[in-house]
C-alpha cells in the first residue's frame, strides 16, 4: 500500500478590487506610512476577506467552488470612508462607517454554504476591511480619512495565498457572481 500526500492550499474567500479601486486604495498608503511606520501591503494584493479557510486539500477544491456557487451575490456598493488602527496586530486599514446590508448576508450566505457542505472556516464577528499597512504604530486618536473609495461589488473571488519570497502574493482560483471588467 502507498503512502498518498495530499497538496494543501491556503484558502480564503474575498472581495477583489478591479484596478481602478486598488489605485485608489494603494493612494492611501504613502501618507498613511509617513504618520505611521510600518510596511505598505503590495497594491496587487489589496483585498476585502469575506471568509478565511486556512489549509484546504486540493482535492476538496471543486466541491469548495460548487459549494460558493450556491451563494447569490448582490449588487451593491461598499463605500470605504475611514482608516482604522488595531493595536492588538498592528494593521492600519480602510472600512467603511457601516456594513452594507447586502455585504452582512453575502458572508452569511456564504458560511452557511459551507457548513452545510463540512468545510471548516475562521468564524468570527465579520468586520469588513482592507488592510493597507502592517507592523505600523499609533494611538487611539483618529487617523486622517482620505478620499472615499467608492467599490461596486458583483462578484467575489477563491482565493490562493502564496509566498513568492517578497510576502504573500495571491491567485485568484474561482470567481462567483456577475463578472466585472478589471
């Protein structure tokens, strides 16, 4: 008998800005950098996770695509309006003042998804943002806002981390929804 090694893949579930939005939010970084230290994410990596899988078996990923099929993705506007500082890891990133309905059952939709077909997921209170600088310092006081990002969504995307030796870089595995131009 053979000893079979399954691949892994690490895995989540995001929101994918087109190229316009990624412009805007990497404008963001530079001044956000100079208040707070800290490394800018790479602007081809901005992104808004909806549900994080962790290790998934490769073998497992056409069940994984068909599961999120089953998930109706809204129309709607997500409109990141604030910068926000966690202490607890370091991170600066932009979210919006409130949660768009429509975005609130997108994620449960699709987490009831996936419990419904056995995949294991981080659950947690779901708080949408982009993080745009990491290991960065500051206080409780408010940061700047800058100019809004206004991000039609359509569509949701798989997800793929990888490490190309520079950070993580991500592949875009499956898209779900109504197709967007980049």
């Amino acid at each position: 008998m053979g000893i079979h090694i399954s691949n892994y893949r690490r895995l989540f579930f995001t929101l994918w800005p087109n190229m316009a939005e990624r412009t805007v939010l990497a404008a963001w970084q530079p001044p956000l950098q100079e208040l707070c230290g800290g490394k800018p994410m790479r602007s081809d990596t901005l992104h808004c996770t909806l549900v994080f899988l962790g290790e998934v078996s490769e073998q497992c990923l056409p069940a994984l695509c068909l599961a999120a099929r089953e998930v109706d993705t809204p129309s709607f506007e997500l409109n990141l309006t604030t910068v926000q500082y966690w202490g607890h890891n370091h991170i600066v990133y932009a979210a919006p003042v409130s949660v768009p309905p429509a975005l609130t059952t997108l994620v449960s939709d699709l987490e009831y998804a996936l419990r419904k077909h056995h995949f294991h997921f981080e659950a947690r209170p779901y708080q949408p943002h982009v993080t745009l600088l990491r290991h960065a310092r500051w206080t409780d006081a408010p940061l700047p806002v800058p100019p809004a990002v206004r991000w039609q969504i359509n569509d949701f995307v798989l997800l793929q981390s990888l490490n190309d030796g520079q950070g993580s870089r991500y592949e875009v595995l499956c898209r779900f929804g109504q197709q967007r131009l980049e």
